[in-house]
C-alpha cells in the first residue's frame, strides 16, 4: 500500500511523533494552519470516515479520547480547540486515510472556508 500515514505510522518516513500506542498514532502537521496543529490516525487503514464499519467504532472513540487527553496535557482544553475530518474530494479530503487534525493556541472562526 502507498499510504503516506500508513508509512509515519509505521516509522519508515520521519515525523514529529507526538503520542504512539499499538493501534493511535499522533504527529505534527507539516504545514500548520494554527499555533498548535496536530494530526491523530488510527494505525489501522481506513479510508475515510465513510469507509469505517462498527467494528471500528471502540478504535474511533480512544482515538477521539487520546485527543482531548493531548489537549489537557498540552494546557489547551481550557480555551478551546477544533477537531476536523475531512471526508472525500469536496470534503477537502487530500489523504486516503482516516485522520483527525486538532487545531488550537488562537481563536478559530467559523464558517472555517
């Protein structure tokens, strides 16, 4: 598979590893779009949130929990935060593997774009 996450995950390209266990991986976003941005996937390939069943939803929901965690640790979860998916081409999906970008440290507006 030419995943790029599925190759971060798997140590073969170098990142900024933020939090790793046996089924989450967390990184810094290479291009960032506020003070704090992070990217949280699943090790596990899904495509996108369309293409996950019910045996994947325990691995969404301790991905999803793992975020807010990183929030409370980094100091973040008082203000706030943005948890995004982007989901296909409209979407504004780039990459073909379920992630989460968490987006934090200035007042984020809305509509987002």
């Amino acid at each position: 598979m030419d995943c790029i996450f599925c190759k971060l995950a798997q140590g073969e390209i170098p990142t900024d590893v933020l939090y790793e266990d046996e089924e989450i991986f967390v990184f810094t976003d290479q291009n960032p779009q506020a003070p704090v941005h992070f990217l949280a996937i699943p090790k596990k390939h899904i495509a996108s949130l369309n293409e996950a069943d019910a045996d994947d939803a325990a691995l969404l929901g301790r991905l999803l929990l793992r975020i807010r965690q990183i929030a409370e640790d980094e100091g973040f979860a008082a203000d706030g935060y943005r948890v995004v998916n982007n989901i296909g081409q409209d979407g504004g999906q780039s990459v073909a593997h379920i992630h989460f970008h968490v987006l934090a440290g200035r007042s984020l507006q809305w509509p987002p774009g």
